[in-house]
C-alpha cells in the first residue's frame, strides 16, 4: 500500500499548511485532511457485479482574515498543489464581506488530546481484503441459495484518517474505520426481505447470519396480499427506527435549525411518550465511535430526549458563539450552511422482547423497513414514504400475512408521543451521516395514506 | 495523459484482464452559500485522479487513486486485476459487452462566459443582490441564495484503442425565500427548488435575472402563511416545468434505467416496474401525447456530453412514444441482453467511482397545440402545481407522492387563490395516462438536477430534463393530515 497511513505524516501536512497559510496572511486558519482506503464489494442476482476501492487524500483548508472566511479543498499534496490551495483559499477570503458574528477558531482547550481512541479503529477492517469481502458476499448467497431466494447486497470496509490541526492550537488526529454489510433477498415468489450489520471490525459480522435473517424475511414475504391504507398500530424494526431518528436529526435537533426557527425543538417540550430517551454519543463503542468533529473539537454527549421531553440540540463552534454556549463537537466540514449534525443517535433500549412488541397489537402491522422518505413539513416533522423488504399484518399479537407495500404520510414527533413499547435488542445500522443505535418500538397509530403493487 | 492510460491499460493486459478502461478526471469546483445578506461560504475545490476498470475471467474489478504517476497507474491496475478475481469466485455470468469501434475525439461544453475566470467579487455582488431582494420583503424569516459551478477535464482510454478527452462545465443558481409564523414553515425558490443548472457558462446565470425576481417569489413565500391549506380531493392538475421536471425524473428517468432493470441496484435504490416483458409487449406508459426521449444531444443540458463513460457516442433514444413504452437507458453491458447497443448512458462521479447508467437529458417532448397559458385557461377546474418541494416514490417506481411550494387554485381557465402545502399522489402508468394536455415549444425549458443519487459507494449525477408543462386529470391531492 503506498498511501501514506501514518497519521503523524497527515498532521505534518496539515502543519505544513497552517505555515503556509500564515505567511500567505491568515490571521486564523484551519486544515483538515481526510487520507483513507474505501473498498466495497457489490453483488446482484446472487453474483458479484461491481468490486472497487479508492485510496485517497483530501485537504481543506478554511482561511481567515479577521472576520472574513475562505474555504478551499484539494487532493493535491505536492508542493504546487498546496501553493494553489492556500492561494485560493486567501483570494476568496479577500474578496467576501465580514461575518459579522464570527467568533474565531475554536481554541486548543476544545480539541480532542486523549489520543487514538482504541475502539474507533480495527485492523479487521482496516486489513480487509477482495477476498475476504468476497468471502463475505459469498456466505450471503449461500444461505439466499439455500432458501431459494435471490441475494442483493454489498460489503465495504472503509479506513479513515482524520486530522484536523489550526492556528489556535488544536491537533485533533484519529484512525476511524467502519463496516457494512447490507443485503435484500428477493423471493421468486414475489417476497423480499433485508439485513444490516455495521461495525467498526468488519471481522465481527456474521454474513452468514445477515443474509439468513433476510432469505427467511423474503420467504416469510411471499404472496403478499393488499391492505386498505388507514391509520395502524405498528411495530417498527430498528430498519425503520433509524429513519425517525436521521429525520428528527435532520429537522430539528441542530441548533441552526432552532437559531432559524424552523426547529420543532424546544427546551422541555415533551415531543414522546416517556419511553423515549435519546442521547447523541460519539462515545458509545455500541456505535461508530469518533472523538471528535470535523472542526476538531472534543464530542460530547448530548441528551437529545429524555423521558420524551426535548433536553438540548447540537452546536458547532459557530451557533455555540451564537448561544453563547461551548461547541458539543457536532461541527461538519467547512464551509457548512446545513449546521451542526447529531451523527451517532443513540436510543435508549426499553424491556420488551420483539414478541411482546408484536403481542401487543390487537390488529397492526410489523414493518421491517422505510424506503425513500422525505420532509413534507419539516416544524410538524411530516414525513412521506414507503414500506419495503417485509410488511406484515399482526392480529390478535400474531403475524397472520406478509401485505405489499403501503405508502404513509406521517408526523415523526406524533410518532414519538405515540410510543407505547421499546424492544430490548438493539442495532447497530447506518444513518444519513453516521451510525445510529436503535431498538424496536410499537406505536399506537400510523397513518398510511397509499398503497403500491407489491 | 496517454502515458499514464497506456500504462494503466498495458498492465492490465498484462496480468489477465480481458478488457480495460481507464480514465482520468480532473474536477474544479466552486461555490457560494449566501444566508439572509451575508456571505455564508465561499468555496473552491480540486480533485484529480485516475480509475482503472477491468475485465478478468468474465468479472469486473475496479481501482482508483489520487496519485497520477506511472508508478500508481501500474499498482491500481493490478489492484483492479486482483479485485475481478476476487469478483469472480461469486460469479455465474461472464460480463459481456457490446460490438463496436474504438472511439476517438474530444468535445467541450460550449461556454460563452466561462465562469471560473468570472471575478469572485462580481459573482459574490450578484447572488447578494438577488438575496438581498428577496431578504427585503416583510415577514421572510430568512433567505438562502447559492451559485455552484464545476468544470470536469475528462480523459478516456480503452483496451480496443478508445482515447476521448472532454471538458464539462456545468454552473448553477438560485435563490430560496423562507417565511415561518408558528408552525407554518413556507418557501419559494427561484427559478426552482435547488436552483437552475445548466451546462453553460455565467451567461446562464445572468440570463436568470435572479434579482429581479427574488422579490415576487419572496412576497409569495409570505403570503402562504396565511393562505388556505391545499384541500384534499381527486383534482385537474397542471404542473409546470418546476415540477414536472422531477415527475419525469422519478417516475420515467430512474424505471427506465436498464441496470436497475436487471438489479443490479436492487440493495439499494430498487428495481424497476419497467420490465422487460414490457417492452416486448408495447406497454401504455402514458397517453397518446406523451413522447419522452433520453437525448445526450440536448444543447444546454446537464446530460449532454460528446461520450459516455464508456466511450459510446452520445446519442437520442426514445424512451416512450405516442404513449407506448419503447426504449431503456443502457450500457454496453446491458444493452445486448435486450438485442441492442448501448444507449450511450454509462456516467461516473468523478475519477473515483465506477460508470453506472445514468439519465442523460430526459425530456418530455412539446405538444404543437397550447402554450403552457392556454392549457391553464383550457382548465375549468384544477390546480396549478409549481416548484417541488417533496418527493418520494416506491423502489419499483409506481407509487410517487409529490410536495410543491405553492397551488394556485384555476377557476374558470384563470389561476387564483393560492393554496399551501399541496401534495399529490399516484401510480406512475396511471398518472401519465392521465396526461390529456403537454404545452408546446413556447414553455419548453431545460431544467435539471445537480443532485441525483445512486449506487454503492453513492454517486451524485447531474442530469437535464427538458420540459414544457402538462395537465393531468383525475389526481389525488391534498394527502395525509396537517
């Protein structure tokens, strides 16, 4: 491997930057750099189809003049290269107006110093191989063999350095790495059902496993009969889970958003029942665990909900200066208008088994996952979507039949206040951004507005 | 450049592959972000890099690097070579592609402005201008206004002699007005949600005139707040070509792609309700007056180009005609298991990702007859849908359900009141079935999106569609409960 994996070399680079861009005239400046190995092995119709990898580095560099900001990114790392980004990062800087509230860099004090956080790297995957993915891909489609299904899915592995070095002191370095495996399996009968796993260790996921529990999803799927839409109970698996979560992330839980106003967020609101708690915490090895933002600054913890009332939202170092608040290390990549992000959500377990979230339905439905959902109105937290991979009617506690698809136009936060279970287990599953940590719930009413063909 | 092709190529060659290609793409890219009057952010970036794909025992592997040396040209093909080996211990069927003659030549987007030696100062003075417009007017709580624009040196070789070199250059803008009083949360967007993107140069961005209509559409976000919710029903609808730009996207661009046909994007995006079956049989897609073509040739639009990723010329290919499902976006590898040649649809993300069929310029054809003004005083009784605000449809791509800025109610063959929060739903072969009016060349238009999503690792297309307008009757509106 010639890529240059030594993060000491990345922090060298981003301080051979900063210099540069010191002398080109920056009274503050911040360098990130992002050098990684990303390799994904893809399979369809039970076959691989697509298997790539890319090395890569990139470097942005934000660059400050008082209070007027430039950004500029680039793969280049020679020596006209980074001449040419620190160039135009300072030209732009020159030629924007002031911000106002610009409120500086954040200080060496906010970085992250504990050094490499053991549980954010794995040589499993960091070591992973075309035929260890292969190898992956292969026991997937063995157990869709076996069931008489279809495999579909893919599995990457990705290693990550992050550095991110400024002016004001902070030197923030981690080696991240992550894994997903992910496959739908597709019935000739008609059924489809689907599987996740991430992890930091791709040695720790089970393919075999994964691609059983969506073979037996599919076959459990077949001959799928249509439902009247209307308003159901529903048990949601953590497949579905994980979208209410990206959402309310997305919608609301950012302090810009709340800056703004267009956040459904406030202090002690209670927006779910009191079974819902919820924390972003990078911390959490149950998740992908990151030290710090990409503005370097330490993550913190943040209690999102708890017992279903709003506790707080994440900052970055600008809407923190704002708020008068201290970052909570939520900051994306510069430039940035989306705000700061909740990237690792973790949803407090409850105590029931899937049986009794099932049991507890008079007549509902089981839902494995959402597909293609998206903000209809974003203060009400209405969202529209599809089911998909495994939607079953539930009567008197029991599944009774797979139903095809249904479409549904539903507010997140009625979601949350209607939530009268939380399962026991908890996944691990891929977010917008991040990794999500969630459990099942059962939920007293869902409203679905349409229906599809399959 | 041919040293490092020829060198990826040879090394492939030389450790089994059975085909090669390999390209290499530098991308510039700038932005500007401007929030409620002040300059948010402003960006610039560069990336290079080459990717090498393989052809090995039948299975395809791929490898890319940052690093355009000889040196890296030789390790990221046998990385690519070792990568299709691996491919093919889970293989059943060898890939096979299509016949044709290596490709040679170059194109270049025409530019009259180019916009990267526009100065900053000027396009920065611009975008404030229009953001300050729409800031200006009473009870908007706040405004976003962007200008995106990338240019792409792209450098293509194969193993049967191909080599292409092209230079892309797509720019963009817009401006978006938010008024919120309680829970109401509205928004216009000029000229459409997410901006006007074309392949131009600036002479695109001045032609929008964004301050001179950032007010209006501004005055409008505000006057939403206080307007009546849009009431559900089963209405006439007439969508401009804000909207039904994405319409087509959704429920014609992504069914229509050949890959997804055979699902090979199955795990992620879904399927297709366009099988193949389909085509054999002549499936009704949509009425009489509905003719779309996957048109690479489009001058202006974001899927116009000289090649595709594989060095398949670019080319017209009917989609639907008269109504009747007829064609598919394709590939090389596609392509013939249907008995045809590549449509000429294979479009990669950068140096880094590997060419997937993409949409091209997906365009519903103009109808001689009514401009988009008389198909609204045709209309006795319906809704005007303008600007997307929303969208979601199913992973075969029948059921849609589609959110727009504003309606504006049409009585008597005259536009009105306006109406907010307007949603509306179908089935995909229902709703073009539906179509009884398409407004001709006098509203015609290319739009586009800078922001189609597909594949793992994900990819972001940029693709045209060219639309006048069109009515659709029997539609249910207003869905769920607000």
């Amino acid at each position: 491997m010639v890529t240059e994996r030594d993060p000491a070399d990345r922090l060298a680079l981003a301080d051979q930057v900063l210099r540069l861009a010191e002398r080109a005239g920056a009274t503050e400046a911040e360098v990130m750099v992002t050098a990684g190995d990303s390799a994904l092995t893809r399979f369809a119709n039970s076959e691989i189809h697509q298997n790539v990898a890319e090395t890569g580095t990139s470097l942005n560099l934000r660059f400050a003049i008082g209070k007027r900001i430039g950004v500029a990114s680039s793969g280049r790392r020679d020596a006209d290269g980074l001449r040419r980004l620190v160039e135009t990062a300072a030209a732009i800087a020159g030629s924007v107006e002031e911000l106002g509230d610009w409120s500086g860099l954040p200080t060496a004090d906010a970085g992250h110093s504990g050094g490499q956080r053991a549980e954010a790297r794995a040589a499993g995957t960091a070591d992973a191989t075309p035929e260890f993915r292969a190898e992956g891909a292969r026991a997937v489609i063995a157990e869709a063999d076996a069931k008489g299904v279809v495999a579909y899915g893919s599995f990457a592995t990705t290693e990550e350095t992050i550095v991110v070095a400024n002016s004001r002191g902070i030197r923030s370095v981690e080696v991240r790495t992550n894994s997903q495996l992910l496959t739908v399996s597709m019935s000739p009968d008609g059924g489809t059902g689907y599987a996740e796993a991430v992890a930091t260790d791709a040695t720790t996921i089970d393919p075999a496993a994964i691609g059983r529990e969506a073979a037996d999803k599919a076959r459990a799927t077949d001959r799928a009969t249509g439902l009247d839409p209307g308003d159901y109970p529903v048990v949601l698996e953590p497949y579905a889970v994980v979208d209410i979560m990206d959402m309310l992330g997305y919608v609301g839980f950012s302090a810009l958003a709340v800056q703004e106003g267009r956040s459904f967020y406030e202090r002690g609101k209670r927006i779910g029942s009191d079974l819902v708690t919820v924390v972003d915490d990078a911390t959490d090895p149950a998740g992908l665990p990151m030290a710090f933002d990409y503005e370097g600054v330490a993550k913190r913890p943040i209690t999102l909900v708890d017992a279903g009332a709003c506790v707080d939202v994440v900052y970055d170092s600008q809407t923190a200066a704002r708020d008068g608040v201290r970052s909570t290390g939520h900051g994306l990549p510069a430039p940035n208008p989306y705000g700061p992000f909740p990237l690792n959500m973790v949803m407090a377990p409850g105590s029931a088994s899937r049986e009794e979230l099932i049991g507890g339905l008079a007549r509902g439905l089981l839902v494995t996952r959402f597909h293609y959902t998206n903000v209809i109105h974003p203060k009400l937290a209405i969202i529209t979507g599809m089911t998909r991979d495994g939607t079953f009617l539930v009567e008197d506690g029991q599944i009774v039949a797979p139903v095809r698809n249904l479409r549904f136009t539903q507010s997140y936060l009625d979601a949350l206040a209607g939530v009268e279970a939380v399962g026991r287990e908890r996944r691990t599953l891929r977010g917008f951004l991040g990794a999500v940590v969630v459990p099942s719930v059962r939920i007293a009413s869902w409203t679905f507005t349409g229906a599809t063909e399959h | 450049m041919r040293e490092l092709t020829d060198r990826a190529l040879d090394t492939a060659a030389s450790l089994g592959a059975t085909y090669a290609d390999v390209r290499i793409v530098r991308r510039l890219e700038e932005s500007i972000a401007v929030k409620s009057g002040r300059v948010e952010g402003v960006a610039s970036g560069e990336t290079e890099g080459l990717g090498v794909r393989v052809l090995v025992d039948g299975a395809w592997g791929f490898a890319s690097s940052d690093q355009l040396t000889t040196a890296e040209a030789d390790r990221i093909a046998g990385q690519a070579v070792r990568i299709a080996r691996a491919s093919a211990t889970a293989l059943r069927n060898r890939v096979q592609l299509d016949d044709r003659a290596p490709a040679l030549g170059r194109y270049e987007t025409p530019v009259l402005e180019d916009p990267f030696s526009i100065p900053l100062e000027r396009k920065i003075g611009d975008l404030l201008a229009a953001d300050t417009a729409a800031g200006s007017v009473k009870g908007v709580a706040f405004t976003e206004s962007s200008y995106g624009a990338q240019r792409e040196w792209k450098t293509f070789a194969d193993s049967a002699g191909s080599f292409i070199e092209q230079v892309i250059t797509h720019v963009g803008a817009g401006v978006e007005t938010n008024a919120i009083e309680g829970n109401e949360h509205q928004r216009r967007s000029y000229p459409d949600a997410g901006g006007g993107w074309r392949a131009a140069g600036y002479e695109f961005i001045r032609g929008l005139e964004l301050s001179g209509h950032a007010g209006p559409y501004a005055e409008e976000a505000v006057a939403l707040l206080s307007a009546p919710q849009c009431p559900p029903g089963r209405r006439t609808i007439v969508l401009d070509p804000s909207q039904l730009y994405l319409q087509i996207h959704e429920s014609c661009g992504h069914p229509t792609e050949l890959d997804r046909v055979f699902g090979t994007e199955a795990s992620y995006a879904g399927t297709s309700f366009l099988t193949t079956d389909k085509l054999e049989e002549g499936f009704r897609y949509g009425s009489d007056l509905v003719d779309i073509v996957a048109d690479a040739t489009t001058p202006g639009g974001m899927g116009t180009f000289g090649w595709d990723d594989e060095g398949v010329a670019a080319q017209a290919v009917p989609l639907v005609k008269n109504g009747i499902f007829v064609g598919y976006l394709s590939s090389r590898e596609t392509a013939p298991r249907i008995g045809r040649l590549s449509g000429g649809a294979m479009r990669a993300d950068g140096w880094n990702r590997i060419p997937l069929i993409r949409m091209t310029n997906i365009n519903l054809l103009p109808k001689p007859g009514m401009s988009l003004d008389e198909i609204v005083a045709d209309t006795d009784d319906g809704l005007y849908l303008s600007s997307n605000r929303s969208w979601s449809i199913d992973d075969r791509r029948l059921n849609f359900q589609f959110a727009t800025e504003v309606a504006y109610e049409i009585k008597g063959g005259k536009k009105g009141r306006l109406l907010k929060n307007p949603t509306y739903t179908g089935i995909t072969y229902d709703f073009w079935r539906s179509c009884d009016a398409v407004g001709d060349e006098r509203s015609y238009v290319m739009l586009g999106t800078p922001n189609c999503g597909k594949g793992e690792p994900g990819q972001t297309g940029h693709v045209g569609h060219a639309v006048s307008g069109a009515r659709f009757r029997d539609v249910q509106v207003g869905v769920g409960k607000w």
